[in-house]
C-alpha cells in the first residue's frame, strides 16, 4: 500500500523555538508538497519540489523554508515559530506526468505554537 | 491565478438523502479537477477525479462531470449513509503539477 508518513501526530511548541516537520513517502515520486489547513481557509500551498534539492515556493512561504536532501523526503522548517503558525499541517506527494496528478497525502501533524 | 469555489457548509442531511455540493472553478487552459474526501482525524484521499470537459468521474456512489460551458464539477450522491459523514475538497491541477483546493464543505449525515 503506498504510504505517506508525517513523523508527528501532535506538537506542541514555544515561540521562537526552531521546528521541524518530517515527511516520508514510499511511492518513488517526484513530487512533494507541504500545506496548511485552516477551518474556513480550506488547503493553502506553502512550498512544493520537483525533486531532490530543488524547492519552490507556494502561495504562503512566508514563514518557512524546506529541505529535499532525498528524494523520498520532505522537511518543512518553521525558522523562528510563531503563534500565527498554528495548524494543521499536511504533507502530499505525486508522480510527475499530466496523468498522474492526484495527491496523496499524509495523515497531518497538528502544530499548536505556545 | 487559478481558484476553485466550493458552496459553504456545513451540510446536514439525513441517511439516504440526495447529496449536492457545488464547485466552480476558474483556470486558465484546461485543468483536471478532482474531490477528495477528509474523514475525521486522516488526511485527504483522492475521492474521484476527471481530466477533461464532460468525462464523469465515479467512486463509493458519488458521481463528479466536467463542465467546461459553466466551469463547473458538482460533487453528488443519490443516497448518502452515515459514514459519508466527512469533510469534502474540490480542487483542481494545473498539469504543473500544482493543485489548488477549495475551502471544504463537511458533511454530516444523521441516522
């Protein structure tokens, strides 16, 4: 069964502390993507790469960077977390090709900034 | 840019109703569209999808058609059951391989 695995369930953080959210697939794709989910925002894109070391930025990359050392890894880094960072976080993956352009996702990790 | 509208929720619907959920969209070019599904603490999954002007997408009974004259994908159901009951994403690709979603409509169905 193809899998995407987020290493946290729940995290619970300071102000200004450094994060890091680790996503995992095992389906050799190419792409991966990293989103948040508000209530009444629905998914917003943060920053998606085509692969390994490559990275561009979503719709909302302020905030945030990332990092594709591997190709089935995708880390997303909160420099300096703030309480407006709070969220549900979601990690996607995809093959690269018209064709294959449906998204699986990762289970979320639930960030609260204190 | 490109944007996808979903009809605001929640929605509540008793066991075996006729679900609807609209979805518009604007795009440039010609974009696949898709549903997917959020059951209650999981991610997304893909629900169905079409990639092109009036192909109907299938799956669990629910039923999507491409329109292209009203830049349209609703999302329905002739008799929705309890374990419907979640939160629904319209969304469409660019072929880019970006994705841009709508902001969910949950669902929930009574007994």
């Amino acid at each position: 069964d193809v899998k995407v695995t987020q290493s946290s369930r729940y995290l619970v953080k300071r102000t200004g502390e450094k994060v890091f959210l680790e996503c995992v697939q095992d389906m050799d794709h190419e792409n991966m993507f990293w989103y948040r989910q508000d209530p009444g925002l629905g998914l917003r894109l943060i920053y998606f790469s085509y692969d390994v070391k490559m990275k561009e930025k979503g719709d909302i990359p302020e905030g945030y960077s990332v990092s594709r050392e591997k190709k089935e890894r995708f880390s997303l880094i909160l420099e300096s977390a703030s309480t407006n960072q709070t969220s549900m976080y979601l990690c996607a993956s995809s093959l690269f090709g018209t064709e294959n352009e449906k998204l699986f996702f990762g289970s979320g990790t639930q960030l609260s900034v204190l | 840019g490109n944007s996808v509208t979903q009809m605001e929720g929640p929605v509540t619907l008793s066991e075996e109703a006729f679900l609807t959920i609209n979805c518009t969209y604007t795009a440039t070019g010609y974009p696949s569209l898709f549903w997917y599904v959020q059951y209650p603490g999981e991610g997304l999954q893909l629900l169905l999808k079409a990639t092109k002007a009036d192909d109907k997408g299938s799956n669990k009974g629910f039923e999507a058609t491409y329109r292209k004259e009203t830049t349209s994908f609703h999302l329905e159901k002739g008799s929705v059951q309890v374990s419907d009951s979640a939160v629904y994403f319209c969304a469409l690709s660019d072929h880019a391989g970006k994705s841009t979603f709508g902001d969910g409509t949950t669902l929930t169905v009574k007994p």
